[in-house]
C-alpha cells in the first residue's frame, strides 16, 4: 500500500492542513494498515448521503472517545469534484482524522482508472499488500457497521501493534525499503566465502575428507 504514494503528497483533514510529504511520514501512517479509498463527489447526492455514515463508521474505529486503541484504519478521500470549492465543501463533511490528495493532483483521475472506479460513491479497501480486498464496501459498511472491520482485520492478517513498541515498529516499518539492499549485501559476501573456500582446496588446506573417502576405496569403513 505504501508504494501507491511514496512520490504523492497527503494531506490531513485538520484545520492547517498538515501535508505528509516525505518517505518516512508516509510509511509511518501507512504501513501495517488497511486503507480505504473514497470515491466521491460533492455534486452526488448518494456521496452526500452515505458521508456521515461513513465519517460514523471510521470514528468508532479510531477516535479514543469511542475505542481503547485506534484501529489500524486510515480513510483516504479521493475527489471526484469539478472545483476545488466542491472538494473543500465535502470534506467538512469527513473524520479530521482521514487524509485527501490535493485537487490539483492529477493521481486522482490515475487512482479512479487504475481500480475501475464505475459508480459513487465506492469505498475500494487495501490490503497492506496494496491487494484490493473488496472492490466496494459500501454496502457492507451500510449493512454490517464496524462490524465489518473484524472480517477485514482477519482477511489482511495485520500485525498486532500492542505487542510492539513504537521504536520496535517503526524500525519494522523503515526496514522494508533496505530489505533489498542487505540481501544483495550479504549475497555478495557469501560468493565471496564460497571463492575463499575453494581457494583453501585448490592449496591443499582442509583437505581431511579426501583421506576418509580414500580409506573407504581400500575397504575401510563399514564392516558390512
């Protein structure tokens, strides 16, 4: 899922409209989490009506007030305004907790294409994996309530940050991207152990083996 914005710019619903702008603020909202990518519009009036229930839905899960520890949630509004007037409108309408790419953007119009985005409002759901994990909850949030979030925490196989702390978690978040890095690292270094070792043989060192396969030729060994 991180990888869809580690070149984008998110912004936060909140009244100065922070912006998570570098590789390490992205990863650390986003990583271990399931995502939700709200289509919608202001001019829709099935967008106007299914935003409070959903701004509803992601506050249970997430704000204090409601819940002991915060889901590993994060709502992501993706606008299909036609003004940025439009955009600014709808999103008094959501949590401040949920993020939104800036009207300008043009990765807006690349996410509707890139998952098939065919009516409003859809809420697709992201693994952390980047895998869709439904097309469109709608429904299921209308229906189930919070309820469904139990389904989604089970199917993506989230890792359970209580029995982490946050310096452990972090540096689990921040080690995927030099993953790649160590394991050429130490691939390098074991060719360069596998050469040493032939070098030992080719000059005779450690070498002891060959006399045991010798005496099994001349009828050492096993008695039977």
């Amino acid at each position: 899922m991180v990888d869809l914005f580690l070149d984008r710019v998110l912004v936060k619903n909140n009244k100065d409209q922070d912006e998570l702008d570098t590789e390490r603020e992205i990863v650390m909202r986003l990583q271990n989490r399931i995502l939700m990518l709200f289509f919608a519009s202001a001019a829709c009036e099935s967008c106007q009506q299914f935003a409070p229930t959903l701004a509803d839905f992601f506050k249970r899960l997430t704000d204090e007030s409601y819940v002991d520890r915060s889901a590993q949630l994060v709502l992501l509004y993706i606008s299909l305004d036609e003004s940025e007037e439009q955009q600014e409108s709808f999103l008094k309408e959501l949590p401040k907790r949920c993020l939104f790419l800036a009207y300008e953007d043009p990765y807006r119009r690349e996410l509707e294409a890139m998952f098939n985005v065919e009516e409003l409002p859809t809420v697709v759901v992201l693994r952390p994996d980047c895998s869709i994990l439904i097309g469109n909850a709608v429904e299921e949030i209308l229906e189930l309530g919070t309820d469904c979030y139990r389904n989604w925490q089970e199917a993506s196989e989230l890792i359970d940050r209580s029995f982490m702390i946050s310096d452990d978690f972090e540096q689990k978040s921040m080690r995927s991207f030099t993953d790649p890095v160590r394991r050429l690292k130490y691939k390098v270094e074991d060719e360069r152990k596998k050469k040493k070792k032939e070098k030992r043989k080719n000059r005779g060192w450690g070498r002891g083996g060959d006399n045991d396969a010798e005496a099994e030729k001349d009828g050492g060994g096993a008695p039977f």
